[in-house]
C-alpha cells in the first residue's frame, strides 16, 4: 500500500506560525536583550534563521543566531551506523543568556535532550527556551515547549515531514501515513 501524503502547512501557514512564534519570543523575554536562537541541525537551524530574521523586522535588531550538531550527544548513537556528525557553530557565549532552542517537530523528546546537553557543555545559559513548528506528541522524555507553531497529535505509524525549499524557507509541513 502506497503512503498518504496530507499538507498540514503550507508556506502562508508556516510564516503565520514562526510570526506568532517571534513575537511570543519578544513577548515573554521583554525585547531582544541577552536573547540567542541556536537551531538543531536540520531543519531547526533554517528554521531559527527564519526567526532571526522576523524578530530584527519586529524589534530592529540582528539576535545571535548559532547552529548546534547534536549526533554525538544522541543516546542511540551505538546503534546507529548512518549517522552523519555535523557542524556545530555558535560564535558567541551562552553564559547568562536567555537560549531559545528551534527544532522543526518535536516527537519524543530525544532529540532535544542531546541539544540541551551540547548547549550545557558549551556554557551556563540563564534559561534556555524551546520553539518548535511541530509537537506531534509521543514524549519518551519530560520535555515541554515554550513555543508551539502546531499542535498535531499523531499515531506511531504516522510520520511529519517538512519541507524546505533551495534557500531553506519551509515551504510545507506534510503528515505521512503508511
């Protein structure tokens, strides 16, 4: 049996999320000040520079942005043989500054708790914060986001996948059913 592929977000839909999402981010920091966005490699990261670059159209300023690899932080990295080790780069400290992580969809948890590991090694944030464009539920781990651009419960068997395009715009959130 083939999959089903069903568009949840289109690119109107996504910028419509990741606006709410910055101005939530503004919101609750009180401006720009000691804020820094570090995307997860991949998908967080394209999507943390599309945050970046609404917050400095809202506030006027350019936030830090850095990019964080988390392969070797991952608590399944023994059994797995396809995993590829990525860049890490993040030129400014994260001592006592306010960490906004960015992931594209958040599913168990796993993923983010080897970000927040990689952040920690790297420095002592005053908080770190977490915004996600997709919660599809399913946590394995007691981690929450601060923001949420969907909600979109899903069942095991079902997959998210978002797309991005050339110039690493999300361009489509799709849910895959097999």
């Amino acid at each position: 049996m083939a999959a089903e592929k069903i568009e949840i977000l289109d690119t109107e839909g996504i910028n419509r999320a990741l606006t709410r999402i910055a101005h939530e981010i503004l919101e609750k920091n009180k401006g720009v000040e000691d804020l820094v966005l570090v995307g997860i490699r991949t998908g967080g990261d394209y999507l943390a520079a599309q945050l970046q670059q609404k917050i400095s159209e809202i506030e006027g300023q350019i936030v830090p942005l850095g990019t964080i690899d988390i392969t070797m932080y991952r608590d399944d990295l023994g059994s797995r043989n396809d995993l590829a080790v990525g860049q890490t780069d993040i030129r400014f400290p994260v001592t006592d500054r306010c960490v906004v992580l960015i992931d594209d969809v958040l599913f168990t948890g796993r993923t983010i708790r080897a970000a927040l590991d990689a952040v920690i090694d790297l420095g002592r944030p005053r908080n770190i914060q977490l915004a996600i464009l997709i919660d599809r539920g399913h946590r394995e781990l007691p981690i929450r986001p601060d923001y949420i651009g969907r909600n979109l419960p899903t069942s095991r068997n079902e997959q998210i996948e978002v797309e991005f395009d050339p110039q690493h715009h999300a361009q489509a959130v799709s849910l895959i059913r097999t």
